[in-house]
C-alpha cells in the first residue's frame, strides 16, 4: 500500500511539473508575441496562435490574461531568443530554441549540458543544413470536408498533407505560416496546434543504448526554464 501510493504521488507531481513548464513556456512565448506585435489579438496573429496553443494545453484563461498583462507592463521584463546548436554523441545534432532574459547564463547552462552528456556546444548556423524551419498544423478530421480543407490548405501555401489517427497534419514553409493560419481561422477551421518546428532533413539510426544517452541530453535541456523547443535529427520510428 505505501508503495503504491508513493508511486502515485511521484506520478502525480511529474504531471504537475510537466504542466508548470507548459505553462512557462507558453507564458514566455505570449510575452514574445507582445513585445513583436503588442496585445491585440485581433491585429497580432501571432499572439492569437500562441493563445491558441496554450488553451489547448489547458492554461487557465486568467494565467493567459495575466501574461498578456504582465508582457505588456512598461516594467516588463526583457526576454531575447537566442538559439543554440550542437551535437550529441554519434552525431546526432540538436537544436535549442530559448527566450531568456540573461543570455550569459543560459549559454553556460546550454554548454554545460552538452559537456555533461558527452556533447558538444557548436557555432550559430552550423546546422542551418540538417535543419529546414516549418509550420505544422493539427487539424481534427471529424467533421471536416476533406477535399475543400485541402484546397484551402494548397491555395494558401500547404506544401504536404498527411493523415496522422484522427488528425490531417498540414506542413507549410515559415513564410506560408501566418498565411495559412489566417485561411483556416478565417474559414472557421479548428485546429488543435499550429506552430513552428525545425524538421530534419536526414536522420540518424541509434541502438536503443545510444538513444537513451541523447535523451538524457534531451531532458536536460528541456528541464531548463529558459529553453522553449529542442529539436534532433534522431531517428525516433526505429
């Protein structure tokens, strides 16, 4: 029984605490959309998809309010994306996206991960190569036209189109992002994520060894408060 209920209760704080960092990263992402195009959703598109990301997270509407509050608060405090780049044991590159508001601490913490785990910190563009930058949406199939959606979806930008269970997963370049964003808002399409991730445009095969020392690396940075997106090129259908 005791050791049935401290199970529990660890299971129980790991779900609070992967939904505190939710909340932290989805909080720091709506203080980067004020400070980029202010805090009208109606003229910033990018506040409304970050807004929309983060209910569908389940962020209370008044932790989104006062984000929004905070952000735009003239003693708001300044947050910077830096991105850094880096390779993991057997060559598996990584990329970390951050917003932070002390860079000096965030590249030492970055580096010192990268040096715990066998890793190396690289320069900035040195995986622009591995890496290309997309939009993805996630959009429910239930109740949708499948022709009409995906004429909208290829008229405003859509370069691929997949069914993935019970969801169509449109992929877009960077530039066709807000684009196709307005389209499906605009047609009063729900979606259930849209957002910009760094895809691999070759993988790496690892044993299922080697795997768990990248994603103790993977961890490591994705604890960080700073850190908002981790992207690798390890090959994860194998």
């Amino acid at each position: 029984m005791g050791r049935a209920f401290e199970f529990r209760r660890a299971r129980k704080e790991k779900r609070w605490a992967n939904m505190a960092r939710t909340f932290t990263k989805y909080g720091r992402e709506i203080s980067l959309a004020v400070k980029a195009g202010g805090p009208d959703v109606e003229t910033n598109a990018r506040l409304r998809v970050v807004i929309q990301n983060a209910k569908a997270a389940n962020m209370p509407k008044d932790n989104i309010e006062s984000a929004i509050k905070k952000a735009s608060a003239k003693d708001a405090a300044t947050l910077e994306e830096m991105n850094y780049e880096g390779y993991a044991p057997y060559g598996v590159a990584i990329f970390v996206e951050t917003a932070t508001d002390n860079p000096t601490r965030t590249v030492a913490n970055v580096r010192s991960y990268f040096n715990k785990c066998n890793g190396q910190l690289g320069t900035s563009g040195s995986l622009e190569f591995i890496f290309d930058r997309k939009g993805v949406f996630t959009i429910p199939s239930a109740g949708v036209n499948r022709d009409d959606l995906e004429m909208l979806l290829i008229e405003n930008g859509a370069e691929d189109i997949v069914d993935q269970d019970d969801d169509i997963i449109a992929y877009t370049s960077f530039a066709d992002f807000i684009g196709v964003q307005r389209a499906l808002e605009q047609a009063g399409i729900a979606v259930t994520n849209a957002e910009v991730r760094r895809l691999p445009n070759n993988t790496v095969t690892l044993t299922d060894e080697q795997a768990e020392e990248i994603i103790k690396l993977i961890d490591k940075l994705e604890d960080d408060d700073d850190v908002q997106n981790v992207f690798h090129n390890m090959n994860e259908n194998e």
